[in-house]
C-alpha cells in the first residue's frame, strides 16, 4: 500500500491502481484511458496529477525503492556487530530482491526499455544504500572486527554487486542465490572484499 502525507487521496488510488495494472498486463500494454478507468475518472483527469504513463510509472519505482531501503536498513541494524550486520544485509537484499522480481514479473519483457526510468528514479535510495553500508564499514574498523582499505569503494562495490544480480532476476525466472547455497554467496560476497580480525 502506498503512503505519504504529501498525496492526495486520488494520486495514491492512481498509483495503487497502475501498479495493479501494470502487474497484470505490463507497461506497454496499460493504457492511461485504462488508469483512468480504473480510478472512476477520465483521461484528462490524471493530468491533473501526472503528466503521463511515464511519470506514474517512475513515481512507482521511486516509492518502491524507498521501501526497499527502509526495509533492508531496518534488518540490519537489528543487529549489533560488525560482522552480522553485513551478514544480513546481504542475506535481506537478496530476500527483497526476489521479491520485488516477482512481483514486478511484466518488467522481464520490457526491462532494458524501462531500465533508464528505474535507475534515475531510484538514485537517492541508491546513494543512501551505499552511504549506509560504508558507515557499517567504518564502524568495523574502529572496533577493529574488520580490516577494509577503503571503505567507500568497498561500500560502492558491495551494493554494485549485488544490485548487478538484478538483471538476472528480472529478465529470467531463476533465482540467482538459493536457500541452499545463501551461506556460500554471502561468504563469497563478502569476505572477497574484507577480511575479519579473529
């Protein structure tokens, strides 16, 4: 459900009801005529709200990626070392990551089209992700339970990765990194880049 003090009743119905449109029949294929009928109102209506399919679409992945990150940045800091905060936050991306592939299972015809709007609209959730990663970093070194040489880069590198899997996860139905194998990847994924003080 989307929420936000700063939207009006009927911008949140047409946005509830793109997503549900877009879900159903894909991008391409909703038509604004089809949003506006799905809210009650006419074409010209929405207008009034957003200059067209484009816009509703990227307000769409900018709440979805602001989502995304309240939900990964509540994960992790549930925990209280070092070590185990970045274990989950590569454990909880992956999670989302799943999910949000699924429920966003039009975009496998139409992702490399749509990438460009996704990227630029989920840009500040982006940088916030990595900015939040490199404090983790930081933390560690001063409490000594890591060694990192660069903690931006290493934080950029991270979120990059795993951000990289998406393509995979939106363009064909597998799941890149299974229940089974999750302990081997996070161990990969990290300790490629860090290395734990015993």
């Amino acid at each position: 459900m989307i929420k936000s003090s700063k939207l009006t009743e009927l911008k949140v119905d047409i946005l509830e009801q793109s997503k549900n449109l877009f879900q159903r029949f894909g991008y391409h294929k909703t038509t604004l005529t089809d949003i506006a009928k799905s809210v009650g109102k006419v074409k010209t209506a929405i207008y009034y709200y957003f200059s067209g399919k484009e816009e509703i679409f990227a307000q769409l992945v900018k709440h979805e990626a602001e989502v995304f990150y309240s939900k990964l940045e509540k994960a992790v800091n549930k925990e209280t070392n070092t070590i185990d905060k970045l274990e989950t936050y590569v454990d909880t991306r992956i999670r989302l990551m799943q999910k949000i592939s699924t429920r966003y299972s039009f975009l496998k015809q139409e992702f490399f089209e749509l990438m460009p709007i996704v990227e630029e609209n989920r840009a500040d959730a982006h940088q916030r992700e990595i900015q939040f990663v490199e404090t983790i970093l930081r933390n560690g070194i001063a409490n000594k339970s890591i060694r990192c040489s660069s903690p931006q880069f290493t934080a950029e590198m991270l979120v990059n990765s795993l951000k990289g899997l998406e393509i995979q996860m939106y363009v064909t139905d597998s799941i890149v990194v299974d229940t089974e194998n999750s302990a081997a990847f996070r161990s990969f994924i990290l300790y490629g880049a860090i290395h734990k003080n015993e």
